[in-house]
C-alpha cells in the first residue's frame, strides 16, 4: 500500500453496515435510497419470517438471511419496515443493542405507544429517524419556502386532498393493510399520517381537530373515508380528505392548495409537483420535476433530498437525525385525536388539553 492510499484509508469511514427487518415492498425503496446515498454503506443482513422473501432480498441486495437477534450482531443501523403492530418491539429491541433505528410510518398504532419508543430510543442513545419521506420532497419544501415568504402573509386556509386504491391489491399487494390487528387503523393512520405531518411540519402545531370516518369496504376498523378538519394554533384552518378506493389506475395521489392572504398556492402530484403559485398583483408561475430541486437549492434549502443520506451521516458522525421519532409524535397525537373525534360523532377534539365538545 503505496503512502496516499495508506493515508485515504486511515481518513475514510468504513461503510455504514446496514440489515433490514422486513424485506417487502418499501423495503425496495429503502435499497434504492441507499443505493443512491453519497455516504458508503453496505447491506449485511436481512430478516423476514417469510424466508423466501428474506432468501430473494439478499440474493438481490447482498448480506446474509438470519435470524432476528444475529442481525443485531451484524449491523451498525437497522431499518424496521414490517408492519405496523412489529415496529415498537423491533425498534426497541434495536435501541437496547445500541443499534441506530429507521423506522417506518406508522410508527406505531397509537402515540401512546409512540410515546414509549421515543423513550427507549432516547435512554439508550441511538441515532433515530422515521420514514415521513415527504419531508425530503423539492415539492413539498418548495410549497413551504412559498408560505414562509413575506409577502404572502398568513396562511389562512389549506385543502389537502389524498386518494390512493386500498393497498390489499396492485403493487402493495399486502393483506395485513386490512388487518386491523397489524395495521392499527386504515387510511387516516396508514397512509395520511405523512399528510397530518406535512400539514404541521407546513403550518406549527395543531390546536383542535374534528373528523368523520367510515369502512366502506367492510374492513372491521380499517377506515377507508375520512374527511378531517385541522385547527392551527397559528390561526390556519385545513381539510383533509383521505380515501381508499379501487381504481387500480391511481396508486397514490395528493393535492394540496393553501391560501394566504396574498398568495395561492396549489401541489398537483405530490412526487414531482407541478408546483402552481400566484402571488396577488403578479403571473402565475409553475415548477416541476428537476426545476424544483433546482429552486430549493437557490432558495438556500441545502439538505439532502434523500432519506438514507440523512439517515446514514447522522449514524457515521454520531449526531442526530431528522425526522426522528420524537418528530413523528405530534402527527400520532393529531391522528389519534381525530379518530377520538370521529368515535364521537364528530365532536371537537382540543389536543392543548385533550378535551372533547360536543358537536356545534
Ligand atoms: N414511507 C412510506 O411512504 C411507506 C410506503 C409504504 C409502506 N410504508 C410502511 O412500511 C411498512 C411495511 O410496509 P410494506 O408495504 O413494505 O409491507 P409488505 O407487506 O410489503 O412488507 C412487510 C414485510 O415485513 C415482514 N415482517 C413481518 N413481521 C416481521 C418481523 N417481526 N421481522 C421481520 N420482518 C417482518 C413481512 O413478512 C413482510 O415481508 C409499514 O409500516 C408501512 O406503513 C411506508
């Protein structure tokens, strides 16, 4: 080994050794993230009770298929992406190897028991972060540089709209969705916990939810039409409409308009955008895809877009990482609140105190 190489490999980093519990469907996204992070890592392990599944992600992946307690042997950061009802023992038992955590959302089926992962990760010190991979979005963080914009002024009002088929069919494929014994609840937990998130993420804390839910389908406690209101503590109203229907042809899909008082904004295609906006007196203008990365950055938005590097620089150099657990608990809290609400009829659900009214 000539002397620079001697000196490159005294200065770089061994790969991050990464398993996986849970080799399913965003399990894949997870590879590909990883895949394409600037910050060295390497698949090690992966566990599944289902071994063909683990069997045919190592073959695809790299690592090893083992068992549930050797995988904490192998690896320096685990992702939990199994479903809901699995993630609170998992990432606990993580947490007390000292083993860095990426948890999937839900993170759990209810912010009590959020509650208690936060603890376990916070006791034991380990580097903790949540999939609420909308946050990374240009399209999202650009909407956001848009509403925190002077001379848009505040925000009075926003229409979240998110619609995606019931997942028990097409490439989720998954039956546990309409279990509520492992999905905790339908929809509104399952999949509009990234909205509920979004909306606080965009707007500050939710002061006063209220909300109807229904199972049209017939899913014992799996709710397939919510349609929510959101209180601000800021002063912005929201509704959230989230719907499981059975058109094949549109997997997941969200818009989103917000009102200020001198700006419109809307979010067509949660993904790449388009990004429509109009400030009042001006043109309207529209970004989408590469372009808003593009602007992000010139905004001074300088973070990463991808959740594995996040994930992966806050375990190498030993910091925390963003979102954490603890950041997912205000989504649970709101979430829980509306379907409080929802189990009474609808009624206010004030989340400073926790008090329900009844309905006006
Ligand atoms: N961030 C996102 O946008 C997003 C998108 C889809 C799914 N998810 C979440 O990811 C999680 C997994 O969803 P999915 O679509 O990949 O489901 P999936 O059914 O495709 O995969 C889940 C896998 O977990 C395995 N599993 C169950 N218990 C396990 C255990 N104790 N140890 C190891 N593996 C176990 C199952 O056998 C299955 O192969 C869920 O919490 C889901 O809500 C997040």
């Amino acid at each position: 080994m000539n002397l620079a190489s001697q000196v490159m490999s005294a200065s770089t980093p061994p790969p991050v050794r990464v398993g996986f519990y849970g080799a399913g469907f965003i399990s894949q996204f997870h590879v590909a993230a990883l895949a394409a992070s600037s910050v060295p890592n390497e698949i090690v392990a992966v566990h599944d009770p289902d071994a063909e599944r683990a069997a045919r992600f190592a073959a695809s992946h790299g690592g090893r298929a083992v068992g549930e307690d050797e995988l904490l042997e192998l690896v320096d950061a685990v992702y939990v992406a199994t479903w809901t009802s699995e993630h609170p023992r998992l990432v606990e038992k993580a947490a007390a190897a000292g083993r860095a955590v990426f948890c999937e959302k839900p993170v759990a089926v209810d912010a009590p028991t959020v509650e208690r992962m936060v603890a376990a990760v916070e006791r034991a010190g380990v580097v903790n972060q949540v999939g609420l991979v909308l946050r990374f979005l240009p399209s999202f963080r650009w909407v956001r540089h848009l509403v925190r914009d002077e001379q848009a002024g505040r925000v009075l009002a926003v229409v979240f709209r998110d619609d995606q088929y019931i997942p028990n069919q097409g490439v989720y494929g998954s039956t546990w969705r309409v279990d509520a014994a492992r999905a905790g609840r339908g929809t509104l937990l399952e999949h509009s916990i990234h909205d509920v998130d979004i909306l606080q993420w965009l707007l500050g804390p939710v002061c006063a939810v209220s909300a109807t839910a229904r199972e049209v389908h017939g899913h014992p406690g799996i709710d397939d039409v919510v349609v929510a209101r959101l209180d601000f503590a800021g002063g912005a109203s929201a509704s959230l409409v989230s719907v499981w229907h059975d058109i094949l042809e549109r997997p997941s899909l969200r818009r989103v308009e917000v009102f200020c008082e001198r700006l419109y904004v809307a979010l067509e295609g949660d993904v790449a955008g388009p990004v429509r906006w109009r400030f009042a007196g001006e043109e309207e203008q529209v970004l989408e895809g590469d372009e808003l990365r593009t602007a992000i950055a010139e905004a001074g938005d300088v973070g990463t877009v991808n959740s594995a590097t996040a994930f992966l620089s806050a375990v190498r150099d030993g910091r925390p990482a963003e979102p954490s657990l603890a950041d997912a608990l205000p989504a649970h809290r709101a979430v829980d609140a509306l379907y409080r609400s929802a189990g009474a009829g609808g009624a206010v659900v004030r989340l400073d105190h926790d008090q329900v009214d009844a309905p006006a």
